[in-house]
C-alpha cells in the first residue's frame, strides 16, 4: 500500500491591484515582496498562480524573497465563480441579495467555474503520495479561497459565498492522512504593516 504525507496548502490573495485591475498599485507590490519575506522559511515545493497579471504578479514579486521555489502558472489558480447556487439553497433572508450578486454569471461562465473548481481540488487538496510532506503556495483569487475553505470544511457548496479575504493575506489548510483537513489560520495579515491591512474590503470592514 502506497505511503501517504500531509500537505500544507498556503493560499494567498493577489496584492492590491490597480484601478482597472491590470497590474499590482504601489501597495500590491509592497504586500507581495512582505508576503515573500513571511514564507522565506517555509520549505515550499511550489508556488502556483493564476493566469491574471495581478495574481502573476503577486507571485514573482513574492518568489523574489524565495530561495530557487519554482513558479507554475495554472488556470484552476484563476478567477471564476467557482458554483452557482439556486435559490432554494439558500438561506431565505440573503438568497436574494445573493443572486443579485451573481445575477451577471453567464451559464458557460457557470458551467467552465464548476469545472476549474473541481480540478483546482484535485490539484492542490488532499494528502500527498510519499513520506515527506508537502507545502505549496497558490497565488488566486477571493472565490477561490473561500471554495477551498468550504469544502475542507465540509459546508455546503454555496457557502464559498460570504467568505471574503484581503490582499495578500495568507490561509494554511492541513491534509493529514486519515485526518479531515484543518484550517490551520485565515486571512492573516501579520506581516502587513496597519497601512497595507486589509485593502480589498471596503473602510467599514477594516478591523
């Protein structure tokens, strides 16, 4: 019977983007190269981004503090809703504003999510083939992460919705064998200065 390892997943939302979303600001760029410092003793294999600039970005500015960590570029480390929910799944005091939100998503835009997602989790989720345990670093988006939280934790599809993070702040996941998975820490942004925390979410949410 082949052996089986733990992987640690770090998933981390891009930097702080420009206005219209074609590269990283000024600030993105500080948060990316600050990131790059806080995992510069994690033993990371890999570290995986979308194929968007800002992601890609992200990603180069951060392997940049990294000692030889390759970078691999991935479409299921993308932007894209990742399912889409019907009404009667959804909490009848928010399903409406729900759908409002996602009322723009086109059925092919639906149906090439659904299936991104599901090669995303075969992709980065789950313990590894071997003895030695695995850390890798994806680079993605906010909808993403909050679809790989909830499926380790076992919520129901449509509860990725609601899950929000900052740029650059960092979530660790833990895929024990025979374990469920652990959220180990999310949307921490203890390497960020107060002036580069939680930019990505409007001024009423900032904590």
């Amino acid at each position: 019977m082949m052996s089986t390892a733990p992987r640690f997943l770090y998933l981390a939302r891009h930097g702080e983007a420009s206005a219209d979303e074609s590269a990283l600001s000024g600030n993105g760029r500080r948060q990316a190269v600050l990131l790059g410092q806080r995992l510069r003793n994690v033993p990371l294999s890999a570290v995986h981004h979308g194929p968007l600039r800002r992601a890609e970005e992200t990603a180069t500015l951060l392997a940049g503090q990294l000692d030889g960590v390759p970078l691999r570029r991935s479409e299921t480390a993308g932007d894209y809703v990742p399912y889409l929910p019907q009404k009667e799944e959804l909490p009848p005091d928010s399903a409406d504003a729900l759908l409002a939100f996602l009322a723009r998503v086109t059925e092919e835009e639906a149906r090439d999510g659904a299936a991104l997602a599901r090669e995303a989790q075969a992709e980065f989720t789950g313990p590894v083939a071997g003895e030695a345990p695995r850390h890798e670093l994806v680079v993605t988006h906010n909808f993403l992460i909050g679809w790989l939280i909830r499926a380790a934790l076992d919520a129901p599809p449509w509860r990725w919705l609601g899950l929000d993070f900052a740029n650059a702040a960092l979530t660790v996941i833990r895929y024990a064998p025979g374990r469920p998975p652990s959220v180990l820490c999310a949307n921490d942004m203890e390497h960020l200065p107060a002036e580069l925390r939680w930019t990505g979410f409007p001024p009423e949410l900032h904590i």
